[in-house]
C-alpha cells in the first residue's frame, strides 16, 4: 500500500527546536536480507487449494509444496462400536462422584491409541519439493527476499558478477497454479536444472515431453489405507535458450527468461467420493494458465487477491523500525518502538486466511495449508476444542466474509457423519463430533478419553454459522444452515443428564478441554465451558427458528431445557469458576481456560453488563499467566480486548511477537523469522487469534452497539482504520489521534438502527441526527440474550470492576448509507 504517514522529529539547529515532517512508508511486505535456511525462515504463499514454502536460495531455490486435499486415508469415520453402555456407566460413576473410577473407564473405552479397527483421524500431508540448482551463483551479493502481503507474491533478487537475478512467485488466485517468473538484466544468463522429491512412499518421479512429473499416493495410518492419488506437473516456459531433459530432470542453459507453472491435482472429490481423475484436473489447470500471457496470469492474480486484501487498511504509524528487515523487527519488537509490525502482523493474519481459506477449498488446518511432513504435529488436521475456530475468528470483523465458507461447508459435512457418533455412541438425534476432524469428517473420539471424551465440537463449530448471520443478515444462508443448527440443538436436547445435586441439565461425560481439576481426571459433567456453548446452542436455535418461522414446539422445548442449564459461577478465590463445584487451583498455568469461552467469542459476559463475572474473569487470566503456547497467548489477546484493557492486550501482542524458540514441543510460544506463529512448532491459529484480537481493540459490537477504541493500549496512540466489519452489515472507518477518535465513517449495507459507544465527551458532529440511546438497541442483530445471574461463594472478594466513561448514541441507518462524524 505504501502509504505515507506523517511523524514529526525535533532536533536543534543554530540553536532553535524546530520540528520537522518526515516521510516514512509503511510498508506491506516481509523483508530479509539472505536465504532461508530452514522452513520457519521460508515464505508462505497460497491460492486456498495450493500452498508452497519459498526458501529463495541463490543457489538453490526450494518450494516445498501442498495440496490441500493430499491427506492420508480414505473415506470413513471412526466410531467404535458398542460404547453406549459404557458412557451410561461413566454418568453413573460422575453423579456418585467416583470420578477417578470415571476417567478410568473413560479411558478403557476410548484408549489413548487407536485399536487396530479403528482411527483418530488422518494426517494432512506434504506433496514433496521442487528444486531449481544454479551453477555459478555462489558468489552472491544484494541479495533481498520479500513477501508482498499487499499483492501476494514472493520475489527473490540478488546479483552474481555483475548480472542480477530476479525471481517472482506466487499461487496464482486467477488459475490454480504455482508460477514462478524467472529473469535477469542479462540475456541468455539464466543456466538450472529443475529437478523434484517427494517422500511419499508410492511415487515415481519423471520427466516427460519437457516437463517434469511427480506422482504418488497418500499415506496409510491407523485401520485406513491411503487412497489419494495426486498429480504434479512442473512445466517450464523459456524465452531463449534451452531446454533438455534427463529421466527426471529438466536441464535449462541460456534462456533470457522462464516462467515455470507447477499444476497439482488429486482424486479427492468430496470427504466420501474420491473418484476425480487427477491427470485431467492436472492438465485443465495447466491449459488455463498457459492460455495466458504472464502479466495477465500475475494481473489477474493480483486483482482477485486484492478485492478481499484491500477491503481492510490499517495505519499504526511508522518508527525507523519499519526500515528492517523482519526478522529483526521480531527480535527487536520487545525492546522497541515498532507499531506498524503490528499492523503488518494483523494484516499478515488477513493475507493468511485469504490464501489458505477461499470459496470451495477446505477450512484452514492447523497449519493452514502449509505443511512439510508426512506425519506433522496434531496431524496438521482440524481440532476443534480451540483451534479451527481460531483460524476464522478474524473472518467476519475484518472483512473476509467469503474466506468463512470453507468452514460451513465442513459443518454441512459434518452435520451428516456426526449423526453416527449421535446414534452410535449416544442414542441421541441429531449430530455431534469430538475434538478432532479431518478431511473425511470423523466424528468420535481422538486421542483416547483424557482428551477426547468432549462431546462439543459441533456446539462450538455451529457459532460461527449464527455469527456469520449477525454480520451478514444473510437468510438464505440460514436456511441453507438450518438442519445443522436443529440437528445440533437436538443433540444436546437428547443428552443433557440431570445432575443429582442441584438438577441443572448438564452435558456428562464431558470435560474443560484438555485439563484436569485433580488427580489425572479430566472427566466431568456440567463445566462451564459446555453450560455456556449449549446456552448459545439452545439460544441460536430459539432466535433462528423464530427468524425462519419453524419449529415452534421445539423452540418451547428448547426452551425449557435452557431454563435449567447451570448459571455461571464465581469461585473462593474471586474466579470465574471452570467446573460446577469449586475446584479450580490458582497456581494452574494451563493452556486453555475454557470457561473464559464466554467472554470471548461468545459475549455472555460483558464489564457493562454483568461487571462481576467481568472481574471473575479478570482474576482468572491473572491467575494462569499471560506466556503460553502461541494460540493461547492469541486468545489471551481477544479476552484482554473484551477487558477494555488495552497495555495488558499489547502486552500479550509482544509474548506473541517474541522470537519462537528453537524447540520443536513445549508450552512456550512466539513468532518465527517468517511471522508465522509458534504453538511450537508452527501452528497458524496464533496468527488468526491475535489477529482477531488487534481487531477486538479497536472495535467490539457483540454486546447490543459498536464500541469504538474499546482497548486502545499507550503504544498506540494515534492510527487509522478503514474497513473493519461490525454486526448489522456496519462497515466502520475510524481515525484516532492521542487516543481519541477524530474522525468516523459508518457505511451501512443493511440499514437499522446503529448504536455506537465511545469515549465520553467526545463531541462528535456531524450531519446525521443522532439521539442518545435509551433501552434495548432496536436492530434485530444486536440482540444481547440474557444469562442467568451468576452464583457467588461467599468466601470470594471482589473488589469491583471498573469500566472506562463512555456514552452511546443512535441513529437510524439506509441501506447503503454512508455517515460521516469529525471532532473538532
Ligand atoms: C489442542 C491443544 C494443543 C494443540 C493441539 C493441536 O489439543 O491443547 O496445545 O494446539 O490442540
């Protein structure tokens, strides 16, 4: 975008201060100064379905490759047989209080490896790698490598005696190709080989009327045999020159340009048809592209990305630091004054969903599309007790609004294979699945019962279809969603259990993902977490039958059952307690904190509306620490935005924007050199997270109106925003100086009343008549549902939680109107 920004230096001449304007850029790219040297310092670049590492070598360019449906497997899910009688007996067990007992079982019915029947899902694989071997260019001198995130490409440059070499590469958003344009100021001076690997175990790799091909089949793990077959063409385009080829390489000498197209294609139709022909896809892909001259392919390629990309533009302002190269922009971001990394991190958040998330591909994965291994952490697959819903929380608020569908479309799916984890495993209608999918859409139990014995996936994954509703007003898109939401309520409907003491309806056996209350026992019935996702569960269904006008005695069912769900509750040390009595440990550092999932993203607890809850949240994120894995300090990021307090947000922003250590494992996260998040290893939720989070300060709209600057932190104190999305179709455009917002653009797509809050005495003017605001907001998609007023221990102090002066307005809003508001 280079933009100019403004920022004033004071320096001393003949004795005056004189203040001067200085033009610094900012600058959407990622910089370096040398080759990667491994795959955390490569660059990433994606067209939703095609994904590849750039390591820009001099000597040896490397783009290891994905393709998104290249998974280990075959169709089928993973539910065992018989197990009913055993959750029925681990119910009993929880309402005796036998919980040890309970894990136990849990844990012989659903054991930490998979039997030989059976699998806990599929590993997301590699394609393999291709190679371009330069003679001569080990003498190497300015060299530069960059990511643009404004346009999507990678370019490479550096000079050997004389002669500079440039290379330009990107997955092209026109026509489903990886193209890589070769060129230097010299003619005849381009001189490789293009040679390729792939580790998977049935391959052949050849070459074959001047283009090299590698094909091979997918893994086997677990009971299932690997069934897809992929495809990959590398065919080179010379101008002068050229080329010869060997059995499996191709040899390129004299050329004064070449444009290499790299084609991947698989027999992956759909998670239960695998019947597509990758040799006919392969060469379809291939024939688009080379229709097209070069610049076209990169124009076109440029615009579709940019029609998404330049929705959004976000200005921190710029120090010296922006001049860096990125790598030590990281290193240095702690001890330095570097606003716009974090505006180029959140927009390297949006250029990551786009690229890894587009209309028709599948949902991002735990690391988007990129993946170099055949048995990657966590299978590089979906899980789902935190981590794909992280990926789309930045999908709505910053204007990606397309980039969320791959995710519906996996619920659809899903909403059918869970019915057999429904049926089979619970007697219950409807669908549900566990912590884990994959691209066949399993749906029961993964990793055995300590981890896998959570029956919520599709509780939490349904939120975002109600969510995509409330910013787009879409309802064709509702009913399209509507079997999946009524197939997830009456799930819930069928398996809440009454609890003995207090008879709350409470999902058993569940757990607080991932973490234990005592001993090694995670099993559990009724924690917070499930309360909350079936309060919005039981909630969304009630709003969305009466918007689609179905299902009334459902609704009134429903409803009941709502009525007896467990209220939230306030713990001995002044917490947010996690599980229904009182066992949460203060010195407890875990990753998840589950039950904060009703601060953010749901919006059950609000500092406005219910102020206690608000500190008993606080004091719980007090109590687990703010360094963690890289997804965890993401999330911190949302919850300290929903806090309103800005410095402890940025705070997290810079754990986030610590250098990732060297380790591969452990619970302490950061940022490697290429900007992509460390879990470790790399994991792209943390991206997404703080991603959503920097949005999260600057405009929240959950809560019945739009809070404009909710948590803006001292770092920040002057910038601009245009283009981030509010719920009612609101788009807002926001200027802000010495943390006060100067200037205000609401576009309206669905008109409504719009309700807006923001720091008291402002003084706003403008056209528009505005009146202060009074009651309920009238829009229909700012309807705040009511929780139940939350149980106290007598034993817990509270000490009041303190909200920021604020005053809201209304006006009414067109379809299609623009209004503008200055201060003075
Ligand atoms: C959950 C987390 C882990 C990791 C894994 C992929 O199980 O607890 O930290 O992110 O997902």
């Amino acid at each position: 975008m280079l933009k100019n920004i403004q920022y004033k230096i004071l320096f001393l001449a003949f004795g005056n201060l004189i203040s001067i304007s200085v033009q610094a850029q900012q600058n959407l790219k990622l910089t370096y100064n040398k080759p990667a040297e491994n795959w955390n310092e490569a660059l990433p670049i994606g067209n939703g379905r095609l994904g590849a590492m750039v390591f820009g070598g001099a000597i040896q360019e490397h783009l290891q490759l994905n393709e998104e449906t290249i998974w280990a497997g075959e169709p089928g899910n993973n539910i065992p047989k018989n197990t009913f009688d055993s959750i029925q007996k681990v119910r009993r067990l929880i309402n005796e209080y036998q919980f040890e007992k309970a894990q136990d079982l849990t844990n012989k019915t659903f054991p930490r490896q998979a039997p030989k029947n059976l699998n806990y899902g599929m590993p997301y694989q590699t394609m393999g790698d291709l190679f371009l071997d330069f003679k001569g260019h080990e003498n190497f001198k300015n060299y530069t490598r960059t990511l643009d995130i404004e346009k999507a490409i990678s370019n490479v440059s550096y000079e050997v005696n004389g002669v500079i070499f440039k290379r330009e590469i990107f997955s092209s958003f026109a026509d489903n190709v990886i193209v890589i344009k070769l060129s230097s100021n010299k003619k005849g001076s381009l001189n490789f080989s293009v040679n390729a690997s792939t580790p998977h175990k049935v391959n052949s790799i050849f070459t074959e009327k001047n283009k090299l091909v590698i094909i091979g089949t997918s893994g086997s793990v677990d009971n299932k045999v690997g069934k897809i077959n992929f495809k990959t063409v590398a065919f080179p385009v010379l101008k002068g020159g050229k080329l010869t080829s060997t059995k499996d390489k191709l040899e390129i000498s004299g050329a004064d340009e070449v444009v290499i197209y790299v084609s991947i294609a698989t027999n992956f139709k759909k998670y239960n048809d695998i019947s597509g022909n990758p040799d006919a896809r392969v060469s379809d892909y291939l024939n688009k592209a080379l229709s097209k001259k070069y610049n076209d392919e990169l124009k076109v390629h440029v615009e579709k990305y940019q029609k998404y990309f330049k929705r959004v533009n976000l200005d921190l302002g710029t120090t010296e630091q922006t001049k860096k190269t990125t790598d030590v922009r990281i290193k240095e971001f702690g001890t330095s004054n570097d606003p716009d990394l974090v505006a180029l991190y959140f927009q390297f958040g949006r250029y990551l969903l786009i690229s890894s998330s587009q209309q028709g591909t599948q949902p991002a994965n735990l690391q988007g599309i990129w993946n170099y291994q055949l048995n990657p952490a966590w299978d590089s697959k979906y899980t789902v007790n935190i981590n794909t819903e992280m990926n789309y929380w930045p999908a709505e608020n910053t204007n990606l609004s397309e980039m969320h569908e791959p995710l519906f479309d996996m619920i659809q799916d899903l909403s059918v294979t869970g019915q057999e984890s429904a049926k089979e495993m619970y007697k219950a209608r409807g669908w549900n699945m566990h912590h884990n999918t994959d691209l066949w859409r399993i749906t029961g139990v993964v990793d055995g019962g300590f981890y896998g014995m959570w029956p919520m996936g599709g509780a939490w994954l349904t939120q975002h279809v109600w969510n995509h509703y409330l910013y787009s007003g879409d309802k064709e898109f509702l009913k399209k969603n509507y079997d999946a939401l009524k197939g997830c309520a009456l799930f819930y409907l069928d398996v809440l259990q009454q609890d003995p003491s207090k008879k709350y309806l409470v999902v058993s056996p569940s757990m607080s993902p991932e973490n234990k209350y005592f001993k090694n026992v995670s099993i559990t019935a009724g924690t917070t977490m499930d309360n909350q996702l079936v309060f919005d569960v039981f909630n969304n269904f009630i709003n969305v039958a009466k918007i689609l006008n179905q299902d009334k005695n459902l609704s009134e069912e429903i409803k009941i059952a709502l009525s007896k769900l467990p209220p939230m509750q306030i713990g001995q040390h002044a917490q947010l307690q996690e599980w229904l009595t009182d066992m949460d440990r203060t010195d407890d550092k875990h990753r998840h904190i589950s039950h904060l999932y009703g601060l953010f993203p749901s919006g059950q607890i609000s500092p406005f509306r219910n102020p206690e809850l608000a500190e008993a949240a606080k004091n719980s994120m007090i109590y687990r620490g703010d360094k963690s894995t890289g997804w965890s300090m993401g999330w911190k990021v949302n919850w300290w935005a929903r806090l309103l307090d800005g410095n402890r947000a940025f705070k997290l922003i810079s754990d986030q924007l610590s250098p990732a250590p060297m380790e591969t494992k452990g619970q302490s996260g950061g940022t490697y050199p290429n900007l992509l998040d460390a879990h470790p290893p790399f994991q792209i939720d943390g991206n997404f997270g703080c991603t959503s989070g920097i949005a999260e300060m600057l405009l929240q709209s959950y809560d019945g109106y739009i809070y404009l600057l909710p948590a803006l932190p001292d770092a920040l104190p002057s910038g601009s925003v245009k283009g981030l999305k509010a719920r009612g179709g609101f788009e807002i455009d926001m200027d802000w100086k010495n943390f006060k917002l100067t200037k205000l653009v609401v576009k309206s797509a669905l008109g409504g009343n719009a309700r807006i809050k923001v720091a008291k005495n402002l003084n706003l003017r403008s056209k528009t008549k505005i009146a202060s605001a009074k009651g309920e907001n009238s829009n229909e998609y700012y309807q705040v549902n009511s929780i139940k007023t939350p149980l106290k221990s007598n034993k817990s102090e509270l000490k009041g939680f303190v909200v920021p002066e604020t005053e809201m307005f209304d006006f009414k809003t067109k379809k299609s109107g623009v209004y503008i508001f200055e201060v003075k």
